[in-house]
C-alpha cells in the first residue's frame, strides 16, 4: 500500500492506495471525480487526460503513487464559480460534442495546447495536437472550431487584462 | 495489473540500491509503454523504481555542438529546446513527433532507449548521430547499445544518466506511421559530418534498428534525394507484420531515407 497526497482542483487530498491504482482511478473511485473517463485500455483515447503539475497527461497512463505531491486539475477544477472556463463556454456554443465521452479528456487537452500556443492556433495545429483525443461521434470538426474560438477569445482576454 | 510495490528514488545511488534489492524490478522512467505494458498483463514486475523525481537526470546542454541530454528529459522538453534545435533540428523534430501530446509530457528518452523498442524513434537518431549512451557504471557507443528487439547492453541494475553526441553538420529524420499507433512503420534518420554519412532505420529491420549500408555509400557521394534513384535495400532481414511486407518495407526505407536528406538540406 502507498499513501498519497496531492492536491486535487485546489484542494489538499490523501489516500492509502494499493500501488497499482492508476491515477485515473484515484480520481474516479477515491475522491469520486468522475469527470474524467477511462474510454480504452491502451492509453490512446485521452479521455482521462487531466493536468498534473501544469502538464495534460494521461490519467490511465501513470500511477496515483507517481503523482503524490503533484497539483492535479481535473475537468471539474477548470468553471469558476457558475462560470464556464472559456473552453468549456466554447465547446457549448460550437457544439463541440454529441455523446460527450470524450469531452472531459477534449477540452482539458484543449486547455493545455492552447496555453502552450500563446500566440495562437491554426486548424492545422489543432488537428495535428488532437493525436492524443479520439472522437467517434463528430468527426472533429465542430471540437476543432471551438477550440479555435476559445483560443481567440482567451487571448483576447489576454490583451484587455495586459 | 498484477501488484506490484512502487518505490520512488531520491538519486541515482538510491535507485541502484533499491532496484538491486527487489526480485524482479523494473525501472520506472515516464511509464508511458511500461505502465500500458503491465495494464495488458504482459509485465509484471514485483517492484518499481520511479526516476521521475532526479534532478540529477534531467536538463538539456548544449555547448558548441556538443550535447547533452540526461536521461530523465521528457520528449516535450526535448521537442521546444531552442539550443538543440538550432544544432540538431532533426532530433527536436523527431520528439516532437513521438506519439501524442499527453505522452511527451511524460516519456523520457531514456525510457525510450531502455526499452529499445524496434519501432521506437530515438534508437535511429542515437545509432546514426553515433551518440554514447551514459549510465551510472560506464559509456557505451550507440551501436553497442542496442542488441535486438527490445534487448540493450544494460545491466539489470545499471541506470541510464544521460545521451552524449557531436552535433553533425547535416541531419534529418523522417518516419512512416503506422495509421493506427503512430509508431514508426519505417523511420530514417540521416547525419552527414565531414568524414561521410550515417543512416539508420527504425521500425523495419527483424533485430531492430540497423545502419543501412547501401544508402549511406550512395550519400556519402552526394548527399541529395536524388543520389537515392535506383538504390534498394536487401528485404531479407526486414519485418513482416500484419502492417507491412519486408518488400513494403524495403521500399519505404529508401523513400524515407530521400525525405530525410531533403529535410537535413533544408
């Protein structure tokens, strides 16, 4: 058995775990976060992608004993108050899902691409980053346009608090 | 997952020890084909020991065209270093390329060559940039290194440090996905210095990455795509898989090779 520790969306949270249980499931079963999905069991779907230490990485992918001391965002961390993140008000107003498995692991591999392109995004870009989100519902394109439009309504954001 | 019991290393020396007195470790770099491997069932070590939080094996120098990369650097890392890219730019761009976002945050190239994996880019790029893996007990060459499919020259209990080379005055890299894993179907990474041309493949050969000589003869006399007209490599020690023929691959080879050089030409 290990003993975790991390924090959780701002909150400082513990466990005694078997050595085994993967992060996701931590989240999940743990601390009852099931915003983040186990949708394959060969890390290549991203549905569990969550954020550790400021890095989207996958959930399915590391074990919660890696993780102990690491912050930790989910996609429950990512509305303020009753407002939507801006990638999530996005993904809404572009219908950028059907069934929504895949959305959680979407938009915070979304989130994190777009911090790491502050100068902005091309469709190009965003199609060749989503390696790592598979869809099997929209075909991409609307989850494409609402990560475009969320990347410039961040920056614009950007601009007026500069 | 079969149970396992987790050990985090402080050091390189704790690591030693830690994996020295386990009955069957694994050293845990980023996890990113080891994890997977023991969710499938097909590993299933008693211990593991996690490298992830040394210091020691982490960070990226460059110094002239010396370079050093400890073996704790992540993909990501590997893939935005400015220096590197300026003396190495096929090596940024080959990171930048290994499976999907997620994943270059957390593998390491030193997970990477440990696993050797005949389908794994970085053996291509260390065995044609002639590099030297460094490790916790001694220096081994590159084509040392690695000895067949998933099988390197480690010791059980030696601990990869750091990945050393001369940056050569040419290089470039260019693979063929597999459409599903986006693990090389084939990769070339050529690297042209004053005293000839080196060419390795990944992904195609049946003991894993190789030095393809034919090509490299063909380079040396003029490093262009063109050179490459009409040359073939022998099918005889090439993979066939349910993905790709050994004359599938044969082929690809030399129309990776031809990318690779007009990349490293610019």
């Amino acid at each position: 058995m290990s003993d975790v520790s991390m924090v959780v969306n701002g909150r400082n949270v513990s466990g005694s775990l078997e050595d085994r249980t993967l992060l996701v499931h931590f989240l999940r079963d743990t601390l009852g976060l099931t915003g983040t999905h186990v949708g394959c069991d060969t890390s290549q779907c991203g549905a569990c992608v969550v954020h550790v230490d400021g890095k989207a990485v996958k959930s399915c992918t590391m074990l919660a004993a890696q993780a102990s001391g690491a912050e930790v965002v989910t996609i429950e961390g990512l509305a303020e108050g009753g407002e939507l993140h801006p990638v999530q008000a996005a993904f809404k107003e572009h219908h950028g899902l059907q069934c929504g498995f895949c959305t959680p692991g979407m938009i915070m591999a979304a989130v994190d691409m777009i911090a790491r392109h502050p100068d902005g995004l091309d469709e190009a870009t965003v199609r060749d980053e989503l390696e790592g989100n598979i869809c099997r519902c929209t075909g991409y394109h609307n989850i494409v346009k609402a990560i475009l439009a969320a990347s410039e309504a961040m920056a614009g954001k950007a601009r007026q608090a500069a | 997952m079969y149970e396992t019991t987790y050990h985090r290393a402080s050091s390189v020396e704790d690591a030693v020890k830690l994996i020295g007195s386990a009955e069957d470790g694994k050293l845990l770099a980023g996890g990113q084909t080891l994890i997977p491997t023991m969710k499938s069932r097909l590993a299933a070590p008693t211990d593991l020991v996690d490298l992830r939080q040394i210091d020691a094996l982490k960070g990226i120098e460059v110094s002239g065209r010396s370079v050093r990369i400890g073996a704790g650097t992540t993909h990501a890392e590997v893939a935005g270093h400015a220096g590197l890219a300026e003396v190495c730019p096929a090596l940024t761009h080959l990171a930048a390329h290994i499976g999907d976002p997620h994943v270059r945050h957390m593998g390491t190239i030193g997970g990477s060559i440990a696993n050797n994996d005949p389908a794994a880019d970085y053996p291509a790029a260390l065995l044609a940039l002639g590099a030297t893996v460094v490790t916790d007990k001694r220096e081994i060459a590159a084509a040392d290194f690695f000895t067949g499919l998933f099988e390197t020259a480690l010791a059980p209990d030696e601990v990869i440090t750091a990945v050393a080379f001369e940056a050569p005055a040419k290089c470039g890299y260019a693979k063929f996905p597999n459409p599903a894993s986006r693990y090389a179907l084939t990769g070339v990474f050529v690297a042209k210095r004053d005293d000839g041309v080196r060419v390795a493949v990944t992904g195609a050969g049946d003991d894993g990455v190789f030095r393809a000589d034919a090509i490299e003869q063909a380079l040396s006399t003029s490093f262009e795509p063109s050179a490459l007209e009409g040359v073939s490599v022998p099918a005889d020690d090439l993979m066939t898989d349910i993905h790709a023929s050994a004359d599938y691959r044969a082929n690809l080879i030399v129309v990776m090779a031809k990318r690779a050089v007009a990349a490293a030409n610019g």
